[in-house]
C-alpha cells in the first residue's frame, strides 16, 4: 500500500534519531522516573515535528538536485505529488508546533530546539556543501538530541559517554556520504553542484568513517571503566561484551557499504538490517544483567 505523498515527505521513519533524547536518562538509570519520562516523551515529540518540517524545508531547498538524483527525484516534493506550497505551509505549522511544545516543558528546551532547528537549516543552505564541515555538522546534530535529552533530565551525561556519541555519529555521518559519493558514480558526482566530494574521495571518506567508528568502541571501552559505571551496575564487567557487539555493527556496516549494499541512510539500513535488530536486544540484555 502506498502511503499520502505528505506523509512521506515527513519521513516518520527518521523519528527513530529523536529517540537519543532518552539517552540521559537510560544512562542515568532514571527511566523509571515517571515524571522525567514524561518530560522527555514531549521533548521527543518536538524533535520529531520540528525534524518533518526541517525535511520538508530541506526538500524546497534542494528542489534542483533531487531532481537530477536518481532516488530522491522520486521523493513526494521533487516528483510533484507534492506542491510546494503546501510542503512550505506544512513546514512552518510543524515548526510553530514543534516550538510550543517546546515551551511547554521548558524555555531551556525550546532554546535548544530553536538552536538544533537553526543548526539543520544552516546545514541545508551551506554547511552539506562545505568539504568536511558537512559531516560533522550532522553528527553535531545528532549530539544536539543528546543534549536535549540532559536539558530536561537535568542528568548530566559523562564526558567519556558524549565522547563516544559525537565519534560514533561522525562514522554514521561519514557513511552515509560514502554511499552517495559510490552511488553517482564518477560522471553523475561531477556534475552535482550540491556536494564539495568528488568520486575520488570516497576511499578517504571511508578512512575517516571507520576509523572514527573503532575509536568510539575505544572511548566505550575507557567509558566502561570508569568510576560512574562502577556505581551505577552490579556487574559492569558484563558491559564489556558490548564492545566487540559494536564492532561488529561497524565493521559489517561499512563492508556492506563498501558492496554498495546500504541505503543511502544508515538509520534507514538500520531499521531494515534484522541483524542490527538482534544485535540491539543483546546489548539490551546485557544492560540488564550488568544492572
């Protein structure tokens, strides 16, 4: 069954990102606090509206290139079973919505919104055309949700766990350039004004995506073994299985990558990878036997 044009321009499929805001409190064992759980569903709610209307605003922007892409010219915008107008509308209602709810758990939180909202348009409009910057500007945003998270938490997250974060996202980040620098091909990258990459750069974007994700697993390492876990689990060294668990995400991602076998999203190949699935509920039981 194909879904609403509209509803597809709103990719609920990325929500799955926001979901770092819990990060704070999982990590702080404060999960069964009912009324910080609250709190923090309503932050989640409001990245997810402000993130479809962040997309929606990113597909106006990028109208040109998505056409002459070979899979997002079939997005709802780019095609035309979108209007314009009506994805700029939709937009501006999810952002205004986004920002009162915001408001209502905090004006700490709806700054932080605002600043992750600014952050992704500033993205679009120049920061993914800048050679690298493009890059650690998406695993800055990734981090963003993390630190909303701890602003309405007040859980402050370790410096070893915010460390490990921004290195795993920058791999992700990295990825996911990869694949779209092998996916045009040298001709079609060429011609694409919208990215500062060539074909030629995609060994050197892989270097830098797998060895920023194996240094994440080496700040996990040093992470597990720090005062904070010891205090926090019964058994932390049943976390150590942990590490080999994610390099083994990470080098399996990459090598698919490398076979041109992941979206050109690794969230999207994420929630589509049942590996990761069954990878995802060991660390989550290896979690609950450490606590």
């Amino acid at each position: 069954m194909r879904l609403p044009p509209l509803l597809v321009a709103l990719r609920p499929h990325q929500w799955s990102k926001n979901l770092l805001v819990f990060v704070s409190l999982l990590a702080g064992h404060q999960l069964d606090d009912l009324p910080l759980l609250g709190l923090t569903t309503l932050c989640f709610a409001a990245f997810c509206l402000a993130a479809s209307g962040g997309y929606l605003l990113n597909d106006l922007a990028d109208l040109r290139d998505d056409r002459a892409h070979p899979a997002k010219r079939q997005r709802p915008v780019a095609s035309g079973a979108l209007l314009s107008r009506t994805a700029a509308a939709v937009a501006v209602a999810l952002l205004g919505a986004a920002l009162g709810l915001a408001f209502t758990v905090s004006t700490e939180l709806a700054l932080c919104l605002a600043a992750y909202v600014l952050a992704s348009q500033l993205y679009t409009v120049w920061a993914k055309r800048k050679l690298a910057l493009d890059v650690v500007f998406l695993a800055g945003l990734y981090t963003t949700r993390i630190i909303a998270g701890v602003v309405v938490s007040g859980v402050s997250p370790s410096f070893w766990l915010l460390a490990f974060s921004m290195f795993l996202f920058f791999s992700l980040a990295n990825l996911k350039r990869y694949v779209e620098i092998v996916s045009r091909g040298e001709t079609d990258l060429e011609a694409f004004s919208a990215r500062a990459y060539k074909a030629s750069d995609s060994q050197i974007v892989a270097m830098h995506g797998i060895g920023s994700g194996l240094v994440s697993v080496l700040v996990l390492a040093f992470y597990l073994d720090s005062r904070e876990v010891m205090r926090l689990y019964a058994n932390p060294g049943l976390l150590w299985l942990a590490c080999p668990l994610l390099l083994y995400w990470i080098t399996r991602a990459w090598t698919l990558a490398g076979r041109n076998q992941v979206h050109d999203d690794p969230i999207v190949f994420a929630l589509r990878d049942p590996v990761s699935y069954v990878l995802l509920g060991l660390l989550a039981v290896i979690a609950m036997a450490a606590t």
